[in-house]
C-alpha cells in the first residue's frame, strides 16, 4: 500500500474518524438537499404531490424485504472476487443512452447483456486485475461484452468502458496496491465514505449544474455500496452502517416508472422529445430536472410511509421501481435517452 493510501485510510476511531463520517454524511445530504431545491424550481418536471400518499400506499412493499442479485446475471459468493465484480461492473454501469443500439442478449435488458457477459467472463478467466484493467482497450472491451464495433454508438460506448476500466485500474494501483478489497476496507463500513472515495474517478464523479446551483447525483458510487450490501448480505464487505442515507441512484429509469404511473408529470414539450425517442443532451436543464425530481419525489414517498408507520428507506424505493421498470408495461412506452457515462 502506498504511504499516500496510508494516510488517507479511517484507520482509527478518533478525531479523523469523526470528521470523515461528518463528510460523508455531509455528502449525500448534499445530493438530497441539491435536488429538493431543483425540484422546488423545476418547470419543465413537476413532481404531483398530490398522489404521492395514495401511491406509496400502493407500492408492493414486500418485494423490498429480501432483495437479491440475479444469480444468472452476478459473480456471486467468491468472496474478495465478488468484490472486484461489483466494483469493475459499476465502474462501467452506464450507457442506456446507446442501449438502443446495443446487441442483447435474447430477454435480456441492456444491464443484464452487461452484467452477465462480465460474469460470463469471470466464469472463464477469472476476476480482471487492476493492472489488467489498466491495459484494456475498445476491442478488448467490444469481445468481452459481444458487441459490434461497425456501429459508431457502440465504438463510442467500448471507448467510454475502457476509460472507465483504466481509470479504475490506476486508482487502484495508485491507492490500494491494486486491490479491490483495500478500497472497500478504507471506507471504514461506510458508505457514504466509499460514495467519497469513488467520485475521485472521472467516471463517478457524477455532478450536474443547474442555474448556479451544484447538484450532485453520485448514481454509481452510491449503488456499488448497494449492491456490495446485496451481494454480502450486509455482512463483510458488504457493511455498512450508513446504508438507508442513500438517496436513489438517479438514472433513467425510476423517473420512468414514476411519470408512466403518473407521480412525474412533464412538460409537453419534453414529452414529445422523449416519446419521439430523441436524445436529451447531458447536463440540460430538462436531463437535470428528471433525476433530481425522481430523487425528491422518493425521499417524499419514503416520507410518507414513515407517517404511516413504514419505515422504508429510499433504496428499497429505488428496487422496488426499478424492478417495476422491467415489465413490458413500462418497457412499451420510451423512456429518457442521454449519452452519458453516469447512468
């Protein structure tokens, strides 16, 4: 380990301990206060706080209470290799914007073609190094996850993985003597402290701005420490005490399923755009007021089921509708589409 990672690891629970779980907490408190106040001037996305009781109330709650991985899609159960999967398929969990373009595996979604080519991979070669990540390139990329490089969304998307691979693959040699176990070990079972240490990647640092105003997103950083809970059972590398602080991981999606059922009205402009199946461009005041509005709208929900005497966190929110999201009701009608690399 580096001496510069050793002075930057929660090696105590002392003053420096307290003051990196300030900062962290600080930090997705940002995400959510950020996006309460894009969704106070929002005009282009309004969030309809009027069925926003009725709705939560209708929510299958049940299907939060054990939440699981595909099995068919994870590398799941091999210890600090899981680890290195989650943590190497986050770092390129991103692309619905050239989904459309994609070649799917049959029945599969762009994320589980994704996932499970990854896993595929593991399988056979075992877990990608760091230093092996570092060397990855688009054709390298374009084989493992079976697509055509002909197409020019798709050379586009290989390039954008493989940045994020070597990205991810000096981060780790330059902080954790290439470990994936290590970086995890250095958030100190938090996960506001792991969402902090990621975003030091390009590719994680997920920040939009928005008349003035910062607003942070941090999609991916925030679902790795999810799904390491997930995939550990809470246990191990997959604790951490902080977990429920997490806002929802702000993608296309849940603002999906969230206008299709009618909590997210948007203009009519926007509408058209999005149903004619243009894209919106990253980082546009629409594009910005979707995700932030989506995060608001299920910190609401959350809200409103604790004033019921549910205590649901707005991660289980976040499962809960995203697997909504895969049922051919929603998949039937067009969803935002941007190119970007943070969701």
């Amino acid at each position: 380990m580096s001496a510069r990672a050793q002075r930057e690891l929660p090696l105590t629970v002392g003053e420096t301990m307290i003051e990196h779980r300030e900062t962290d907490k600080s930090l997705i408190e940002r995400v959510r206060t950020a996006c309460e106040r894009v969704a106070a001037k929002a005009t282009r996305v309004q969030i309809d706080r009027h069925c926003i009781s009725s709705y939560a109330a209708s929510l299958p709650l049940e299907r939060a209470a054990h939440p699981e991985h595909d099995a068919d899609s994870h590398y799941l159960g091999h210890g600090e290799d899981t680890v290195a999967f989650f943590l190497t398929l986050d770092a390129i969990n991103f692309g619905s914007g050239y989904f459309p373009h994609l070649c799917k595996r049959p029945g599969m979604s762009g994320y589980f073609t994704i996932a499970s080519a990854l896993k595929d991979y593991y399988e056979a070669h075992g877990p990608l190094s760091a230093q092996a990540l570092t060397r990855l390139d688009m054709e390298d990329c374009a084989t493992m996850f079976g697509q055509d490089l002909g197409r020019a969304p798709i050379r586009e998307l290989m390039q954008l993985f493989a940045t994020a691979l070597n990205d991810l693959g000096r981060y780790l040699l330059d902080r954790f003597d290439g470990s994936f176990g290590r970086l995890v070990e250095a958030a100190g079972s938090s996960a506001g402290r792991l969402v902090q240490l990621l975003i030091e990647m390009p590719c994680f640092d997920d920040v939009a701005l928005y008349e003035g105003l910062q607003v942070p997103f941090y999609k991916r950083a925030q679902l790795t420490a999810a799904d390491l809970a997930l995939a550990f059972g809470g246990q191990g590398a997959g604790h951490f005490d902080d977990l429920d602080r997490l806002t929802i991981f702000a993608d296309n999606l849940v603002p999906h399923v969230l206008r299709v059922d009618g909590v997210l009205r948007y203009a009519d402009d926007l509408a058209a755009c999005i149903d004619r199946e243009e894209l919106i461009p990253p980082g546009c005041a629409e594009e910005i007021e979707i995700r932030a509005c989506a995060v608001h709208a299920v910190e609401l929900l959350s809200e409103a089921l604790r004033r019921s005497g549910r205590d649901v966190s707005p991660i289980k929110l976040d499962y809960i509708l995203w697997n909504r999201g895969q049922g051919p009701y929603y998949k039937a009608r067009p969803r935002h589409r941007t190119r970007t690399v943070y969701y």
